[in-house]
C-alpha cells in the first residue's frame, strides 16, 4: 500500500497574536490524526507584536518575511517546505476534522492538482447560514477558492511560479487560474472541498464585526475598477493589511 502523500502546512501571519494559538491548537490536533507526515510552517512577515514567540512555543518552525505583502509570505513558506503537497491556511481558521485526510486523497489520487474548501465564518447563525450555503455555492458555481484555505501539489506550484508577488491582494485567484491552466494540460481538475459534519473550516468574521457588510462590499467593489493596476498598488488595498483588522 503506498504511503499518503505528506503535507506541508503553511500559516502566513502579520500581527495575529490574538489568533495564532488557537488555529495552531487546531492545526496540531488536525495534523496528530493525520496518518501521514506533516510539517507546520508559520511565516512572521514582520509582526510587531508576539506572532512569532507565541508561534516558536508549540515547535512549530517559524520563518521570517520581512517585507509585509501576503505573497511574499506565501512564497516563503512554500519555500521553507518539504512536503507532497503544499497547505496554505490563513492565521484566523481553524480546521477541525478530517479535512487534511480529504486534501491528501484528492492529491494521492493523481486526478486533482489542488482546490480550497468551503468556509464558515464565526459570526451570528444569519451571516454563517448565509455565508456557508449562499457564498459557497455561489463560489463553488464559478469554481472559485476563498482565501483562508488552499492547498495543491507542491510540484505543480513551483512549476507555474507560486504567488505572483506583484499582487497585493487575490492572489490566490491568480495562483489557481495557473494552476487550474497546468491541471487542464495534465488532465487535473480544481477540486472544491464541499461542507461536511466531519470536516469543517471556521474563519474569523472580524471585518465584519469591525467594518460592517456594507463597508467591506464597497471596498470590493472599489476594486473592481481598473484591478489589474489597483491589486499591484498597496496604497490601494490596505483594508487587507490594516492592523485595525485584527481584533
């Protein structure tokens, strides 16, 4: 029987010392029940407060970015990886369940060269039942990943370059509109992890308790205009990097 591909966890974090233990927690009990090798990779793209300390205390292996741009931070964490197969998790999420098992059947297969999952955010019932069976499927329509959870073949990421670091924001679109390019000359798909009981995936709503629906949809839809330049300027996609963001 062959050996499930091993998986490379990779946490990039900016000033998220109000978060980073519990997804580590999460991470670390979601990694023990996982039948294969696992490594955890946190990236500190320069944070000011204890990310990377309280990071270093679960023996977790803690790189540094210095320059704070999400693809940066990405890309270093891959960088740092040894694993099969490459998992990019947001600093806020927890993964809860069998989830990394599902990730590795689905690389092990040989028919997909990565995807993302649906997510729910730890908001009111009316937002989470909105977000989890509204925006999902919405997304999973156009076969679009959210970014807290992406994961593909560590081979096929190096090959189409990673993370386009010209990008401010969305880069995780770019990422898997080159990879989903490379699956369809390799006769791989983009797989969509749907909801399940046994494996789920919890963001932080804090932008919207902090900003409001209202204010968030209109700094997308800001972007809307002209992205190809707006997504390049920092200037212009500071909501993202805004430490009023962190609770």
């Amino acid at each position: 029987e062959s050996r499930p591909p091993s998986l490379s966890i990779v946490i990039p974090a900016f000033n998220e010392a109000g978060y980073i233990a519990a997804t580590l927690e999460a991470v670390l009990e979601a990694a023990d029940r996982y039948p294969g090798k696992t490594e955890i990779i946190v990236v500190d793209n320069n944070s000011s407060d204890a990310t990377g300390e309280i990071s270093r205390s679960f023996g977790v292996n803690v790189v540094l970015e210095p320059i704070n741009q999400i693809a940066r931070a990405r890309n270093t964490g891959a960088r740092a990886a040894s694993g099969d197969g490459l998992v990019f998790l947001d600093a806020d999420t927890l993964i809860a369940g069998d989830i990394l098992e599902v990730v590795a059947r689905h690389l092990a297969s040989g028919r997909v060269i990565g995807g993302g999952a649906w997510v729910e955010p730890d908001t009111g019932w009316f937002g989470r039942l909105v977000f989890k069976y509204l925006v999902n499927y919405l997304l999973g329509f156009r076969n679009l990943t959210p970014g807290p959870f992406l994961f593909c073949e560590r081979a096929a990421f190096k090959k189409v370059g990673g993370f386009d670091e010209e990008l401010f924001a969305a880069e995780e679109f770019s990422l898997a509109r080159r990879l989903k390019a490379r699956g369809r000359e390799s006769g791989k798909v983009w797989k969509i992890i749907r909801y399940r009981k046994h494996h789920r995936l919890i963001t932080s709503g804090r932008k919207f308790r902090r900003f409001g629906g209202m204010e968030m949809a209109m700094r997308n839809v800001h972007l809307l205009w002209n992205p190809h330049q707006k997504l390049r300027d920092k200037s212009q996609c500071r909501f993202w990097y805004d430490t009023r963001n962190r609770d």
